[in-house]
C-alpha cells in the first residue's frame, strides 16, 4: 500500500512537473509570437495605428480599415495635444476649459460679454455644464454674472478685470506650448493638415460662428 502511494505520488510530481515545462514553453510561445506580431505590424515610421491596421489586415483582409486609420489618429492626437494643454495650465492652477471661458470672452465683444447661450456655443458644452463651469468662475472672480436689463430671460457673462488679466498673462504661454506640440511639423505641414481638418470639420456640420 505505502509502495503504491509512492509510486502515485512519484507520478503526480512527474505530471505537475510535466505541466510545468509546458506552461513555461507555451508561455515562451504566445511571447514569441507576440514579438513576431508586433514586428511584423510595425515598420520605421509607423505609428500606433499603423500597427492596429496591420492587425486588422490580417484579422479581416476582406474590411477596409483605412477610416479607422484617420479617425483613430485624430483621436489619439486630440487626446495627446489635450494633455500637454493641461499640463500647461495645471501649471497656473487652471483648467484648460477655464481658460476656454476667459478667452472666449475675451475675444468676443469690445465689453467682453457673451449671454449664456453663445457662450455654450463657442464652448461647445451643454446649458448645464456651462452653467457649473461659469459658477466656479463667479466663485474665482474672474467673470461676472448678471441678468440682462432688456431682457429678464437672458443671462450675460462678462470678464472681471482679474479674469481678463488671467488671460492675457497665459495667453502667450499657451500659444508657446502649442507651438511646441507640434514642434514635429513644417509650416507647410501645419498649413496641409489645418486645410483637411477644416474641410472635415465643415462636413460634419461644424460652421459655428464663434
């Protein structure tokens, strides 16, 4: 009895060792072929998406990805270029819409006022969003919140002194960190892609006048 529960013993470490060796290789493998993936989608200059797009090629050759491509890039861009933005203005203990706000006001009218509706037109944000946002702003001092005198249902924002000059002193840092960001393209480069993403900015429907 005692020899047979040995020898089961014995051949259960074998199997655990067995099972062992082959996680170890199969694990080796799926790296391995990950690597040879990765490679595979990737040559010099491709980015991101290109590697995605290589992926998809062989996962469904019969779909044409190549949409995904633009829109995936103008994705990740936006969120990148939002990034480095906020890091600037998280730099002045701002945020980025903050800053949306005062500039839009600043740029607007020679009394720099907007009534609410405009200005969640220009911000492209809801009422409700621009509502809080424009709360937090009143709090700060730097815009003012009144009731228009000829028309009781209208709501107009105007610039404090101290919002207008938050904007003016971030203004030229915040332009400097743009220009930073795409520090990666031509004059003609930026002249190019700022031609295409207006003509595909104007057939989405986004003509507004702010």
């Amino acid at each position: 009895m005692n020899d047979t529960l040995t020898d089961t013993t014995l051949t259960n470490t074998t199997l655990t060792t067995h099972t062992a060796a082959d996680d170890t290789l199969t694990d080796h493998t799926a790296a391995d072929h990950t690597a040879a993936d990765t490679a595979a989608d990737r040559a010099p200059g491709d980015d991101a998406v290109d590697r995605i797009l290589g992926q998809w090629a062989r996962v469904r050759p019969d779909v044409d990805c190549s949409a995904m491509g633009v829109a995936g890039r103008i994705s990740r861009a936006s969120r990148l270029l939002e990034k480095g933005i906020k890091e600037y203005f998280t730099e002045h203990d701002l945020e980025p819409w903050e800053f949306d706000v005062l500039a839009t006001l600043l740029r607007s009218t020679p009394d720099h006022r907007l009534c609410m509706s405009d200005l969640a037109t220009a911000a492209m944000v809801s009422s409700a969003a621009l509502t809080n946002r424009v709360d937090r702003l009143v709090v700060k001092g730097l815009v003012h919140r009144e009731v228009s005198p000829s028309n009781r249902r209208m709501v107009l924002i105007t610039l404090t002194g101290e919002g207008r000059a938050v904007a003016d002193a971030l203004l030229a840092g915040h332009v400097a960190n743009e220009e930073r960001l795409l520090a990666g393209l031509t004059g003609e480069d930026r002249e190019q892609l700022s031609g295409l993403l207006r003509k595909l900015l104007t057939s989405l429907g986004d003509v507004g006048s702010c």
